[in-house]
C-alpha cells in the first residue's frame, strides 16, 4: 500500500502499549527500571537471609544451652546414683562389697569391685594358706608377722580376722594343755567338767587346773625381770609383791636433790624473801634427815652423807666484800 511502512511485526504488535515500534528500543528504555527492580529484589534476599540465619543461630544457641543443661542435669543424676550406690554398699558386711559392685550398672564400680575382690582373694590366701602344717608356734609367729602386712595393718576387718586365727591357735594349745592334764589325773573328780570347759573356755579351764595344785608343789622360777612364776602357767607366783628399786639408787637420788637445793640456796639467796630461805632450808634438813636413815639402817657405803650437826645451813653462807647473804 502507497505511504505505508513495511514492519516485520503484525498490526497488533506494532499497535501494542510500547512507546517504540521496536520492541528491543523498548526493553532497552525499561532496563535500568529492571535493574533497580532486580537490586532491591536482591535486598529484600539479602535481608531474609540475614533473619533466617539469625534465627537459626539463636535456634542452635538454644539447643547447645539445652543439651548442656540436659548434660549437666545427667551429670548430676549419674553422680548421685553413684554416691547412693556407695553409700549402700558401705552399708554390706566387708566381705560381701566386691560381689555386689561387680554387679553394678556402673563400670567404675564395677572396675573397683574387681579390685577388690583380687585383694579379697589374695588376703583369703595369706589367711588360710593351704600348706599351714607347721607346729602352733610357728603357725603364731607366721600371723603376728601378717598382722603387720600393709594389706591388714590398716585394715580392721583384717586385723580382727587374723587376730581370731591367733586366738583359735591359742585356745588350740590351751585346749591340748588341757588334754595332757586329764589323761593323767581321770580319777579327779573335776576332769571330765575342767575337759568339758575347755572345749569352749580353755584359758578358765587352765585356771580351774592351777586353781586344784597345791602351790607348794608347784615349781618355781625367776624371770629376766626378777620376778618368781609358775613353770606350768608363767604366771607370777606372788603378784601382790612389786620390786623395789636398789636402795642405793634411792639415795643418790636424793643426795643428788640434796646437791640441787645446796646450789639453789648459794645462788639465790640474795633474791629470796626470809620466808622462802626458811622453807628452803627446812627441805634441805628433811632431806638429810631421810638420807641419814636410810643410810644408818642398810649402812650403804661409798656415799659421803653431811649430818646435821655439821650446820649444813652455814656450808652455804660466804662473805663476800660488798654483799650480804644474811
């Protein structure tokens, strides 16, 4: 058609709301639009981003905090249960504790409890060996040697398990004492009941024996310390008597208190009030005095007494220029 353009778009195309009759003319006119569009689509991402990561931060924070205090909260439960445990196992007789920790949920427990019972088992060792066939004597210095082992001496069950071994070992030889006694006297009339006794009480049995001897034909012997004691028993055969201590001991002792108060009074006297002097010397004159009869009844030699007519107080007076004793 004359004066009309030709257009490789349709009618309704170049009739359409563009400004350009080239669509591209009109994309390019709206692009910094689309770029501003495109911008703050970008920052409204950006920004929910931002919001969605601070929330998943607080989130996790929250359940850090949460299994911490839940850790915490087991930590406390599993500790209390622990001291409950122990504190029942405490509870159970000694020899029944290992048994029951093996049988414990707890493996710390259950790891002492193992322990235990291999020391439990090395001590039953050591109590009951089985190759004891020595004599009792030896048998009783073998346990006096473990109570002083470092698996008993600090333990008081031990120590009271090993001394039962001792006393059965004792009333063993109290018991055999007993036997050899009533295999030679049957005809007394208090065997039978002295044997019967022994069986339960062997040390009142042995009694209930010297108690029937005549002491006189008891024999007799001294000790180490002097003292006099039954062959059969070793108990001392007058236990009302104690030692005295030599008698020429007691008066170099009290010479020697003599001598201490000598030097006291030639000292000082000058710092002492008349009373104290008078006291003084009232001690020194009870001192000889004692000394004095010791000495004349037991006549103790190689001793050099002052009496008291030698004016023992005047021994400790001197005159010296400037200062009066008196």
């Amino acid at each position: 058609m004359p004066g009309h353009t030709r257009s490789i778009y349709s009618r309704q195309q170049r009739l359409g709301p563009a400004r350009f009759d080239n669509p591209l003319a009109d994309f390019l006119d709206r692009l910094p639009d689309y770029f501003n569009d495109y911008q703050r689509n970008q920052l409204v991402l950006e920004r929910q981003q931002l919001a969605d990561k601070r929330y998943e931060d607080s989130q996790r924070i929250a359940e850090e905090q949460r299994l911490k205090e839940e850790n915490r909260y087991q930590a406390r439960q599993k500790q209390q249960s622990f001291a409950n445990e122990i504190a029942l196992i405490k509870e159970l007789p000694e020899s029944a504790r290992a048994k029951a920790m093996m049988s414990s949920e707890n493996e710390d427990i259950q790891e002492a409890g193992r322990v235990s019972e291999e020391e439990a088992n090395a001590f039953d060792a050591m109590l009951n060996p089985s190759d004891m066939s020595e004599p009792e004597n030896q048998q009783l210095e073998y346990y006096n040697n473990l109570l002083n082992s470092p698996s008993v001496r600090n333990n008081q069950a031990r120590i009271n398990q090993v001394k039962g071994k001792i006393k059965s070992i004792n009333n063993n030889l109290l018991q055999s004492q007993v036997q050899t006694w009533y295999e030679s006297n049957k005809d007394n009339p208090n065997a039978k009941i002295i044997l019967q006794q022994s069986q339960y009480d062997p040390s009142g049995a042995i009694k209930n024996i010297t108690s029937l001897k005549d002491p006189k034909e008891r024999k007799i012997i001294a000790d180490a310390s002097g003292y006099k004691r039954y062959t059969d028993t070793g108990e001392r055969a007058f236990p009302e008597v104690t030692k005295q201590p030599p008698l020429t001991a007691v008066i170099r002792g009290l010479t020697s208190a003599l001598s201490s108060l000598d030097r006291e009074l030639f000292v000082g006297r000058t710092v002492m009030t008349a009373d104290e002097v008078l006291e003084k010397e009232r001690e020194r004159e009870a001192l000889l005095t004692q000394i004095k009869s010791l000495t004349l009844d037991n006549q103790a030699g190689g001793l050099t007494i002052p009496t008291t007519d030698s004016a023992p107080a005047e021994s400790t007076k001197i005159n010296i220029p400037g200062l009066n004793f008196n």
